[in-house]
C-alpha cells in the first residue's frame, strides 16, 4: 500500500512521526511487502518543524497521484485555510478512490476538501468550537479517539493519531499484525474510551452574587444530597420555571446536566486521587448507587470507573 502523508512548515514532528512511526513498523516486521510511507509537501520544498527542525528528504504532490492513503497528520493551531492545489489533492485523491485520513488537526483540511459532507468527524477536543463555527457541512464529535467512514478517516488529538493509524493497520492486515505493532511500540492495540475522558470542562463562570450564584456554590458542596430542580430552586427562592430558565442562560446547561457534569467530575478527581472504593464514590458524589454511577460514566466516558482508575492514578 502507497502512503503519502503531508509535511508543512510549522508542524510538531510527533504528529509527522506518529504515522512514520506505525506504517514504518509494518515493513519493518514483514507484515506487508507492499507498504511505503512517503512525506510530501505542497511545493516538494523542505519544511521546517515547529521545533525548528528541517526535514529536507520530501516528495512533490506528485506521489499522492497513485497513493492508496493520503495523511494529513496535523494542521496550523489557528485554522488557517487550506490552498486550494491541497484541496485539490484530497478532492481527486477521493475521488479515484484513495482513503484519506485527517490525524488531529488535519481533519481541518480535511473537512474544507468537503470528501466529509454531511458526515461526523473527529479532532483534537479544544479545536471543535473553532472548527464547528467554519463554514462547511461536518459535524464534529467531541468523543471519540477516531471515526472512520471507510473512505475517510479522523482521529482526535495528538497521541490518538496512534490509534487511528494502527486501526489502518487492523482494518488492512487484521487485528494480529496491528497487535504485533502495537507491541513493537509498546501500546495498546486497542485503546478504551474516547476523548471525553481527557477533556478538562472548565465550569461556565457563573453569576457568584445573587440567590442564583449562591444555589451553584451550595451545589457544588453538597453533591451528595438531593438536588432535583425543586430542591434548588427552593434553595435559591425562585419558581421551578424561573430558576430552570435563569439557570440554563448563565451556565448553558439544564440544572439537571449540570449537576450529572459536576457529579462525574467530581468522582473523575477521587478515582485520580483517592483509593476509595466505586461504591463509596458513588455515594459521596450522590449518585444513589455504584450500578448508576457506573452507567453514567461509561455514557460520559466510554469506559469504566475501574479502568479510567488503571489510567489516571496519580500513585
């Protein structure tokens, strides 16, 4: 399989080496013959890194003509437009057939080719807003490691463009050859989860003064009690319709959402820091029982408290 993936000036070399680094293994423990993994740049010019590396030995646009998989592994942090010679690339790489994966920011790209159209994708979690405010007809998941529609492919942030290539590696030559790479390179051949689990969600700076304010820091306290929409509402001193309607205009959720957000977040911080049993946090985070607060962390987080645990212990 031909591999053509994208170098531009101003790139982080891990993002160029992630994809080097899974399709190099796959020639160099004889899983495939036929696989090559070649760097282009738009001009067939060297480029320079953002840590300030030349990386000079790169091919023209010409070799993506009879690529099977073109890479845009990554992408400028402020979304500049794509040129419309790159556009161009992926457009007709798709349309004769070629796969195209946009690793991280590359799915930017990716999305102004428009080969994603009415379709959902995935990138680096604090770039979605951004992306989702330009002008072009894609969807952004803000959970998943990687999407993959067969034809196009997009990963989430940085490390996840491991996982993204090496489920290439699973989709094209099974799950025993990926798990021989994931081995070489010492990862999982299948990561848990989705991103969500990495997502640090800054609270909406809410109104602190006021009998609204006042109710956001008592339930922040006291997680572990009964915080139905009544019970707030009552403790704010407001009808149930007018502190549902106050509250979602200050933090841009339902009471509701807003206090599962701060339940989940709070126990993400004591399966990181405690040694504390699932049921205790459970309990201490008011979510009545270990079976309901397993349910609604594994729909937030795509993974289990016990293996988000394993993950983010801090010793």
């Amino acid at each position: 399989m031909k591999i053509s993936i994208h170098a531009f000036d101003g790139m982080t070399m891990f993002h160029l080496a992630a994809p080097l680094l899974v399709f190099g293994e796959v020639s160099r423990l004889g899983l495939a013959e036929d696989w090559e993994a070649r760097v282009f740049s738009e001009a067939g010019q060297p480029v320079r890194s953002a840590e300030g590396y030349v990386i000079g030995d790169v091919y023209g646009p010409e070799i993506v003509r009879d690529a099977d998989l073109v890479v845009l592994p990554s992408w400028l942090s402020h979304l500049p437009e794509p040129s419309e010679n790159l556009l161009r690339l992926v457009r007709d790489s798709h349309e004769r057939g070629a796969a195209i994966a946009g690793l991280c920011l590359g799915a930017y790209p990716v999305a102004c080719s428009g080969v994603l159209d009415g379709r959902t994708a995935v990138t680096h979690w604090e770039a979605i807003k951004d992306m989702a405010a330009k002008p072009h007809a894609v969807d952004f998941d803000s959970s998943a490691l990687y999407i993959d529609h067969g034809d196009v492919l997009t990963s989430a942030g940085t490390a996840s463009s491991l996982d993204a290539c090496l489920h290439i590696v699973r989709t094209h030559l099974g799950a025993a050859a990926a798990a021989a790479v994931a081995r070489r390179i010492v990862i999982a051949p299948h990561r848990e989860g989705g991103q969500a689990q990495y997502i640090a969600r800054p609270l909406p700076d809410p109104e602190l003064d006021g009998p609204l304010g006042r109710t956001i820091q008592w339930a922040q306290a006291n997680l572990d009690q009964d915080l139905e929409v009544e019970a707030m509402a009552a403790h704010a001193t407001m009808s149930k319709r007018n502190f549902t309607r106050r509250f979602k205009e200050v933090t841009g959720l339902s009471p509701a959402r807003w206090v599962l957000g701060q339940r989940l977040d709070d126990a993400r911080q004591l399966l990181e820091t405690t040694s504390w049993s699932v049921s205790r946090i459970a309990e201490s985070c008011g979510f009545g029982s270990a079976v309901t607060f397993r349910q609604n962390f594994i729909a937030a987080y795509a993974t289990t408290p016990t293996s988000y645990r394993a993950r983010f212990t801090r010793g």
